[in-house]
C-alpha cells in the first residue's frame, strides 16, 4: 500500500531524464567527499562523523538501485551501529584531535600513489566494451524474494553467518574486558591493567 | 520500479572504485588503528555497491548479490566489534593506537 503509493509519487514527480541522474550524482559526491575527509580528517571524531554522510549516500544508491530492504539495513547497521562503536572506540583511546600530532606515517606519497594506481587500473578496464550494458532489468517483490532466498537456498550461509554474530559478540567482550581482576594474593605484576 | 532508469552501469562501478581507492589511501596512511578501520568500512561499501549494482543490471533472476550484500554487512559488524576490541586491548597494553608504534609481538 505504501509502497504502491510511494511508487505513484516517485513517477509523477520525479521520473524523467532528469531527475534521476541528478540524484545520482548528488548521491555520488554525498558518497566520495565524506570519504575524502575521512581519509584525511585531523580530528578522529571529525573523521567518525564525516563516515556518517558517505554511508546515508550509499544506502541512497542502494534505494535507487532498487533495494530497500538494504538500504535500511546499511542505515540501521552502519549508520547506527559501526559509527557509534567507533566513536566510544575514539573516545576510549586518546584518539582526540591534536594539531602536532602526525595522523599519516611516513608512507603517505606511496600510499596516494597506491591508491590512485589501483583506481587507475580499474577505471582503464571500465572502459572497456565489455562493460557497455543494456538497461538494468525490471525488478519486484525484492524484499520478499529476498527473504525467500535467505531462509531457502541459503539458509546455511544465514546460519553461518548468525553463528559468527555470536562468537563475534562473546570474544569481543572477552577481548575488551581485558585481563581478569588479580586474585587476591596473587602476584599483583599486572595490575596495572585493572579497570 | 518502472521509473526510466538512464544511469549507465559504469557510473555506478566509477564511483564504487573511487570510494574502494579512498578506503585503501586511508588504510595505507593513516597512523591511526581506529581510521585504518574506518577505510576497510569504506572499501567493504565499495564491494557492496558492485553486489547490488550487478545483481541490478544482471541477470535479475537471482538474489545472490543482495544475499552477498546482507552477509557482508553483518561480517562487516562483527569485524568492527573484534576489532575495536582488540584496538582497546592494545590501548591499554601500549597506551597508543599508531599503528607504526606497536611493532611488539608480545606486550
């Protein structure tokens, strides 16, 4: 019902050869400069808040390649989740903006170039014929298909994966709480790690 | 979805490479563990946005590339979260994050 009436508004307002590229290159630079500034941010906190555009943008992309389901998931997951984690992960360690302090080693003329040599290489086999594609086919009922895939023929990757979630969740907590509380008596050498 | 879509694929696959070469200058850079993390983040949304963009303009029968996509968003959390924890450990065995300063195998 939604859907169908979100449908009716998309095509009366938006529709054309116009607005849709439009949004995609809005979307575009929404993903890459966020991007830009988190590689180069000073500020850690900066740069864990500038992730936060660049991923709403990509699941913008992901709505306008027709997956919603995903693009709630990416907000939901990422935007409200990995960022947070990040953020108390900055706030834990001195990670804080300090203008004298360095934040790129000394490999940052090779790492550009790195980078840019990858980007270069994948761009010049963009442009190849190969990748001149028809229209994207006409899709429906994705988040039902979905679901249908998930818990049909591949139910086993999506209990693979609910199985990782939970050792992820007990070895992360295992790992941060760091070394148990010294016994009494004991040999109190590694005290300093007590919280 | 019938909206005329005129967006070419390689639009897409550009602007998925430049955010990957932008995750991997900041995982290659940065001094910091915690932006390191933040680059992989990038260059996991690259590959995800190549998922769904083929899964678009592929064949269309299958969800293998949104099947792709969900998994590796979930592997991505469970990434951050060990991660992150091992960054803090390490804060509090070395009292720094730079990651060209831990250069110790053991504590």
């Amino acid at each position: 019902m939604i859907g169908s009436l979100w449908n009716v508004i998309w095509n009366s307002v938006f529709s054309g050869s116009f607005w849709y590229p439009l949004a995609f290159v809005c979307l575009s630079l929404g993903v890459l400069i966020p991007a830009v500034l988190v590689a180069l941010s000073r500020n850690m906190v900066h740069a864990a808040l500038w992730l936060l555009p660049c991923l709403v943008s990509v699941a913008g992309l992901y709505l306008m390649l027709g997956a919603e389901l995903l693009a709630g998931i990416q907000i939901l997951v990422y935007c409200g989740g990995i960022v947070v984690l990040i953020l108390f992960a900055v706030m834990l360690t001195h990670g804080l903006g300090d203008p004298d302090v360095r934040v790129h080693n000394q490999q940052l003329l090779w790492g550009v170039v790195a980078a840019m040599a990858v980007a270069g290489v994948v761009l010049r086999l963009l442009s190849q014929e190969i990748w001149q594609s028809g229209p994207p086919v006409a899709v429906s009922e994705v988040t039902g298909r979905l679901a249908d895939a998930l818990l049909g023929p591949y139910v086993l990757a999506f209990e693979v994966v609910s199985v990782i979630l939970l050792a992820a969740l007990i070895g992360s907590i295992v790992i941060a709480r760091g070394d148990a509380a010294p016994e009494p008596g004991a040999d109190d050498s590694d005290a300093e790690a007590g919280e | 979805m019938n909206e005329p879509m005129v967006i070419p694929i390689q639009a897409y696959l550009i602007v998925s490479t430049l955010l990957f070469a932008i995750g991997l200058m900041a995982v290659l850079t940065r001094r910091n563990a915690i932006a390191v993390l933040m680059g992989i983040e990038l260059m996991l949304n690259a590959a995800n946005i190549n998922f769904v963009v083929f899964w678009r303009y592929g064949g269309g029968q299958g969800m293998e590339g949104l099947v792709f996509a969900i998994t590796v968003i979930a592997l991505a959390a469970a990434e951050a979260a060990i991660a992150l924890a091992i960054i803090l450990n390490v804060y509090r065995r070395f009292k720094t994050v730079n990651v060209d300063q831990i250069n110790l195998m053991r504590g």
